[in-house]
C-alpha cells in the first residue's frame, strides 16, 4: 500500500473505533437508566414525599415508554436517517434528563421520565443498527458487538456503583443530571463519526398503533398501582385493567389490516420466536423486579446506604459474565426451548429465594444467591432470544431485535407494578395486624418473590415440555425469511 493509502485507512480505523464507542455508550446510557434510579428511590421518596407507587412510578414510567415505543423509534429512524435519529434522539434524552433533575414536584419528575423513556427508545432503535452499518462484516463486527455485550453486562451492574456514589456524595438529581453533558457529547461525536446510514422511501410510521400500546399498557400498570388504594374490586381498577387488556387485544385485531403494522405479521407466524418474546417479557419481570425488591431490602432490611447498596450488585455482573462465557457450550449441546426454560428457571429461582426472607436476613445468605442467580438466569434468555428472534427474519430482523427489547421493557414495567402492588398491600396487612415495620416490610417482599417465582415457573415448565420444533438456531433455515427488502436510498451527507 501507497503512504496515503497507509494514512487513509488508519483514519478509517481511528474513525470507527470512536464510532464504537460512541454508539456503545448510548445503548448503554439509555439502558443503564432503568437500573440507577433504583438506588436512587429512598432518596427520592424522602425527597419529593412519594407514595411506594409514586416511586416505583419512576422506574415503571420509564420502561414502559421505552419498551412500547422502541419499534416504532426504529421505523422512524428508517424514514428521517440512522445518524439524524440518534442525535436528536440523545438531545431530547438529555433534555428530559435535566427536566427530571430539576424537577420541583413529582408530577413533573414523571413526566420526565416518561419523555426520557420515549428518547431513550429512539437511541436504542438505532445505535445498534448504525452500528451494524459503521461495522458490516467480517471481524471488525465480530468485536464490535462482543464488546457491546461485554459493556452492557457490566455497564449494568456499575449503574448501580455509579448512581449510589451520586446519591451518597450529591443526590438523588444527579442520577439525572450526569446523563445531560454525557448524551450531548456522544451526540456531537456520533454526527462527527458515525456513517449516516441508509433511508427508505416506503417506510410508514403507525403512530395510532404506538399511542394505542401505550395508553393500553399505562391503563394496566395505573390500574395495578390503584389497586393498592381502590382495592382489586373496585370499579377503576377493573376499568383500568380491563380497558387495558382491551386496548391490546385492539391492537393485536387491527394488525391484519394494516399495510405496514408496528409489528410485522410475519414476525407472528413461528411458535420458537413468540415464545422468544414472551420469554424476553417474563425474564424482564423476574430482572428488574427482582432488582427492585432487591434494593428495598438492602435499604429497609439491612440498612445499607446507597453506594454500599451499588456494591452489593456486583455479583449480578459475575453471574451474567461467567454465563456468557458457558453458554455457547450449553447452546451447543441443548434445543433452544430447554435453554430458554433453563434461564426462566435460574431466574424463578432468584426471586423464590425471597419467600425465605426474615428480619435477621444476611447479605451472604439471603441475598448474595439472588443476585448470581438473577445475572446468570437474566443473561441465558436474553442472549437466547436474542439470536431467536433475528434468525431468518430476513428484512425485519432491525423490527425482530427490537421486540426483544421492547418485551424486555413492557416485561420490567408491568412485573415491577404488580410485584410493588403486592408489597404494598402485604405489607400494610401485616401492619394492620399488629407486626413490626421491618416484619412487614420482609413479608411484602416474601409475597412478591412468590408471586414473581410463579409466573415465571409456570410458563418455563411449559416451555421445557414442549418438545415439537425445538430446534438450535443453527438449524433455522432460510425458509424463514420475511419480506423483501424495501428500496434503499442514501443520505446526502
């Protein structure tokens, strides 16, 4: 090679290694801030005089704009541009991160993070596809995404570290504020480096389709929080449960009609991908709920202040670590339903250690397990239903990734309302009747663990007993394959 041609392609080297780490730091920021709001909720129930629903409101709020709109952030980014997409995507992350900072009151702390959830949705709809563009065969890929899992395994984990130093040493608010001057750095960086990547002139938002999800889910997981006041008899519970659960069966009716759906038809037609996906919705309720029965244990139980709290995860991320290095022995040897029902089974085995719980409960002994259970559990599905769900997807695979994520989201948002529902009410029963805040509060727990256990085991045995079509993904063929491609044009740059 000439010397120019030496100096050109260590620029292009130079140009996607900061493109790498660019898009990985925005899937994770968006991801991380599920996760580092749980140290912060004490804090912030103190703080702004919060109800338990109010705070878990900040975590539900959040997952649920953002799993619910995530597929549609991916059909908008086929239209205005990957590029354009993520950068504003990251500005109105930024925007609503300081809005939540600032804010004076609960109600505008929630609305917050419900717009930081809708731009959070966006961001993740399509940094990993700019980075399937910025890296689109051979090894260079094969690092890039190897890199982003092992940056999303434990970049999870550190949000916890990250966000109990914050409360400790400055407050809850800057579990919000450190998100502003990081998005807009990785927004400036990423319109410097980043490859524009590829529209479509055929693309068609379903915006009626997204707000139906949305007001659909927000009825349920409203209703769930309600419930702890009305009662589950009460004529607004059962109308915001009911209503709900009608607003998605609407949406599921209308599919069929629709030129281009939210969610494609042909995504719907395998039995191993739709379990894929409530998988990914079941584990995200054993996860993140688990994560926030978890952290009020720790604070309640134990008494341990925010960063020791953050600390205390960290054997989440040697669970999930050690996983991902396994896993592609088990996947080897195992169908994929027994892989998937194995993981739901770790999963429902964390969060049934809870029913053991008592006032005198030790970190060793009672919550030590739960979190390696949780990390290896977690880590088994979503790596499995990730590969799933995209094997033969053909033109839909970017729409097939996303649903992962999105069931993921809506899994956390619902199972956390319900599981913090449970808590709530056990606990004030037992108050009722004479017991010790802490023994009431160790009850609560107990019931949502139990609760939580079930509705993964139930679903897992059924998985591990289907035998019919469980097939390895290596063994997908190509038959699988949906749609053709639309027609692609290039952005100016």
């Amino acid at each position: 090679m000439s010397p120019g041609a030496v100096r050109a392609s260590a620029a292009l080297g130079a140009r996607r290694g900061f493109a790498l780490a660019l898009l990985t730091s925005a899937n994770l920021l968006v991801f991380a801030s599920v996760t580092i709001m749980n140290v912060a909720l004490p804090d912030i129930r103190t703080d702004l005089l919060l109800s338990h629903g109010g705070a878990q409101g900040v975590v539900t709020f959040y997952s649920l704009a953002f799993g619910a709109l995530l597929v549609l952030g991916g059909r908008l980014a086929d239209i205005v541009g990957l590029r354009r997409c993520l950068t504003a995507g990251l500005a109105g992350f930024a925007a609503a991160s300081l809005l939540g900072g600032v804010a004076p009151e609960p109600g505008v702390l929630l609305a917050a993070r419900i717009v930081q959830g809708a731009a959070g949705a966006v961001v993740a709809a399509t940094a990993v596809s700019l980075m399937s563009v910025t890296f689109p065969s051979g090894r260079h890929r094969e690092i890039a995404f190897t890199t982003l899992g092992v940056v999303m395994g434990v970049g999870t984990t550190g949000s916890f570290v990250a966000g109990g130093v914050l409360v400790d040493l400055a407050s809850w608010r800057w579990c919000l504020l450190v998100n502003v001057p990081i998005a807009l750095l990785v927004a400036v960086g990423v319109a410097r480096t980043a490859p524009t990547g590829p529209r479509t002139t055929q693309a068609h938002l379903d915006v009626g389709g997204a707000a139906l999800i949305c007001l659909s889910l927000g009825a349920i997981v409203l209703g769930l929080d309600r419930a702890t006041a009305w009662g589950w008899g009460h004529t607004g519970t059962v109308a915001l449960l009911t209503g709900g659960a009608a607003g998605l069966g609407i949406f599921a009716a209308t599919l069929p009609g629709k030129d281009q759906p939210l969610i494609p038809l042909q995504l719907l037609g395998d039995r191993i991908r739709v379990i894929a996906y409530a998988a990914s919705g079941l584990v995200g309720i054993g996860m993140f709920a688990g994560m926030y029965v978890l952290t009020a244990l720790l604070h309640t139980v134990l008494g341990l202040s925010p960063t020791q709290i953050g600390l205390a995860f960290l054997p989440f991320a040697v669970g999930a670590v050690v996983t991902t290095w396994a896993l592609p022995h088990v996947r080897a040897r195992l169908p994929v339903a027994v892989v998937l029902a194995a993981g739901l089974m770790l999963t429902a085995a964390a969060v049934a250690t809870f029913v053991a719980l008592e006032p005198g409960s030790r970190y060793s002994t009672h919550v030590l397990p739960a979190m390696l259970l949780l990390g290896a559990g977690g880590t088994v599905v979503m790596i499995t239903v990730g590969e799933v769900a995209t094997a033969g997807a053909g033109a839909n695979s970017g729409v097939a990734g996303s649903l992962v994520n999105a069931a993921q989201q809506i899994g956390a948002a619902t199972g956390t309302a319900l599981l913090a529902t449970a808590m709530t009410m056990t606990t004030r029963d037992e108050l009722a009747q004479g017991a010790e805040p802490v023994e009431a509060a160790v009850a609560g727990y107990a019931r949502a663990g139990l609760i939580a256990a079930l509705l993964l085991l139930i679903p897992a045995i059924g998985v591990a007993l289907m035998t019919k079509r469980t097939r390895a993904v290596s063994t997908y063929r190509n038959t699988h394959s949906t749609t053709s491609e639309p027609r692609m044009i290039k952005e100016e740059p």
